[in-house]
C-alpha cells in the first residue's frame, strides 16, 4: 500500500480535481506566496495584458498544478496542459505553442524534463513571442518563423536546480512552495470535507493534520480513507477516535513518514551506524535515484528534525533513533 506517497496514484488522480479549489481566496495557506500572487494577477488584470511567465517550485502534492489552474481561473483565461515528458519532440511543443490564443495560459508539469531542443525552442517563444516551424523533412525543409499572441508559460518543476539558467531567466515571477504547517493542514482537511461532506471533529483534523506529511494530497488521501471508515461504520461525524483507528489500519505513520523516509532514516541508522552518509551511497541503499531522496524525501525530514545534511554527508538526529525504536549510539549530538 502507497498511501503516503505525495505523487498521485490511479483513482486519485481523479479525485484530486473534486478537492482542488478554483479561485486564490479558496487556496488554503502559503500566505506570502498568495499575496504576491494576487499582486502579480492584479496587475495584469488591471494592465489588460497577460502576466509574465510563472515558475512554481517545490515536491509533489504541495499545489502547482491547482496553483496553474487558479491563475488561469483568477485571469478568466483558458489553460492547455502538457508535460516536460509528454512532449517527446521539438516539433510537439511547437504545434502547441502555434495553437495558442491570445491570453491563454501553458501549463507545464515537469517541466525541467523537457527535451533540449524542445527547451530552447520555449524560451524563445517566452521571450519573443515567436517559433519557428519546420515544414518538410531533410535537406529540402525549411523552417518558417510564426508568430504568437501574447501568452502566460506556468512551468511546475520538483527540480528547480535541474532547469538550465537561460529558460529559469525567462519567467518573471517564481514561487516556492513548502510543506505546510499543522494549523494550515488543519484548515485544509477542514476545507476537503466540508467539500465532501463529512464533518470532522477538529481533534480528528488535527490528528489528520499530523499524519498527512505537510502535503495537502496526502491529507486529502487519508481523508477519503477516513470517510470510508466513517460510512461503514455508520459514523455521522469523523471524531479522533475514527482517524486513528482507520489509519492504524492503514499502518500510517504518526509522524506522516512514508515507506521511503523510513527507509532513509533505517538505512542512514543501521547500515551507516547514523552517518554522516552521502547522497548517492545512500539512495543505492535504498534502491532509489538520488533525485527523489534528494527533492521528495530529504526536505521534509529535515524540515521535521530527523535529519540534518553537513558538509560530509547526511546524519540522523536522536528523533530519527528515537522514532525507529533503536537506542542510538552514545556519541549522537544532534
Ligand atoms: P502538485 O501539482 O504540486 O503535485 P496539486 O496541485 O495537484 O499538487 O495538489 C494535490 C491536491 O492537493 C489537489 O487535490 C489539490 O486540490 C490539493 N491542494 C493542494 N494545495 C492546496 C491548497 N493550498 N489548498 C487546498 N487544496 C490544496
């Protein structure tokens, strides 16, 4: 069972579109990047022309793809949405970016793994407004420039550092998203079932809150996990009782680690003796890429202080030992 995991999965997929809100007042927490957010919209709203191009940063679950959606809905535009991996050819994101109409919002997912040539075609598209398509094949083809209304790229990436310097210069408002706090967590599964009508005691929120690892899709997850519970037990409201009982079930970690933190913090624990490990010695213990220890894994067990990174490498804190149950060894100080 991946319950924890923050990428979507099957079904869920589905149903993240019933949770998502639509409008910015509706977005539950991250009130500096709302702000700045309305600011930005506001003033191409009030300008008549369409904003510049929007970088959302930051792990799965947190809100990029429904922070794209908001944009386009705040600036009553239309929103095409595509992905650094769908288009497997320069020639994909060309007829893409030539259907566009004025205004209209691209939304692209992943985007730091769009294929070069696709890359420089984009950032020059964003910086000029024009592409350059090829018409026929081998030494007889040419390539005609076109160009394009005015349009709003929204790239969301989990790899900001992957993104090649001159596509991250051409978008002028960047975002980083993070895990969200309990109260925001709370608010936010506060939110989630109102919207699927199930009433929720707010101890039942908070213990919700704490297990849905600061990412609104995995609270949105163990909610529906929830309800379940709820309707065969033929519970009229969710209490606390109910959360840990159902998701005791479910074998859901108190602290929301999922199946890959735990590996992290039992590999870091008991093959390297609490570290300081490095990166890649430690994702091949784990049987993961680097990449996803290092943007989904590792942000939030040190932002909860079960790891700290030093110039050596990655250590476990005394909460990681304490949390797997193991007596750590006497010279632990972190
Ligand atoms: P990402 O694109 O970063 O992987 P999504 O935007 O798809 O994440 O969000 C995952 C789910 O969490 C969606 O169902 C969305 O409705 C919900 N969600 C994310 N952020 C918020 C938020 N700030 N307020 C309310 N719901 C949110």
């Amino acid at each position: 069972l991946r319950m924890v995991q923050a990428a979507p999965i099957g079904a869920d997929a589905v149903s993240d579109e019933e949770l998502r809100p639509q409008g910015l007042d509706e977005f539950i927490g991250q009130p500096q990047l709302k702000a700045q957010m309305k600011l930005f919209l506001d003033a191409a709203r009030k300008r008549g022309v369409a904003p510049d191009h929007i970088l959302l940063a930051g792990p799965p679950g947190l809100g990029k793809t429904t922070l794209a959606m908001i944009v386009a809905h705040e600036l009553e535009s239309a929103i095409r949405v595509t992905s650094g991996p769908a288009i497997a050819h320069a020639g994909d994101l060309a007829s893409i970016l030539s259907s566009l109409e004025e205004g209209e919002v691209l939304f692209i997912d992943e985007i730091h793994r769009l294929p070069r040539p696709a890359e420089e075609l984009l950032y020059i598209a964003m910086e000029d407004f024009r592409v350059d398509v090829v018409v026929g094949k081998g030494p007889g083809a040419s390539s005609i420039p076109l160009t394009l209304p005015r349009f709003t790229v929204v790239g969301a990436t989990t790899r900001e550092g992957m993104l090649p310097a001159p596509l991250r210069a051409r978008f002028g408002f960047t975002a980083h998203l993070d895990f969200y706090p309990r109260s925001e967590m709370q608010r936010l599964i506060q939110r989630s079932s109102a919207v699927l009508g199930l009433p929720v005691d707010d101890d039942a929120a908070d213990q919700l809150a704490r297990r849905s690892r600061g990412t609104p899709r995995i609270a949105n997850r163990l909610l529906r996990r929830v309800r379940d519970w709820a309707v065969v037990h033929d519970l009229p409201r969710v209490d606390a009782q109910a959360v840990i009982e159902s998701l005791d079930l479910y074998q859901i970690d108190t602290e929301g680690l999922d199946r890959l933190d735990m590996a992290v913090l039992e590999a870091i624990c008991r093959n390297f003796n609490g570290g300081p490990v490095g990166l890649n010695n430690l994702a091949a213990m784990v049987g993961e890429e680097s990449e996803t220890v290092e943007t989904v894994c590792e942000p939030y067990l040190v932002r909860e202080g079960f790891l700290i990174r030093t110039p050596k490498g990655r250590v476990a804190t005394r909460k990681a030992w304490q949390h797997l149950g193991i007596l750590p060894p006497d010279d632990v100080n972190v």
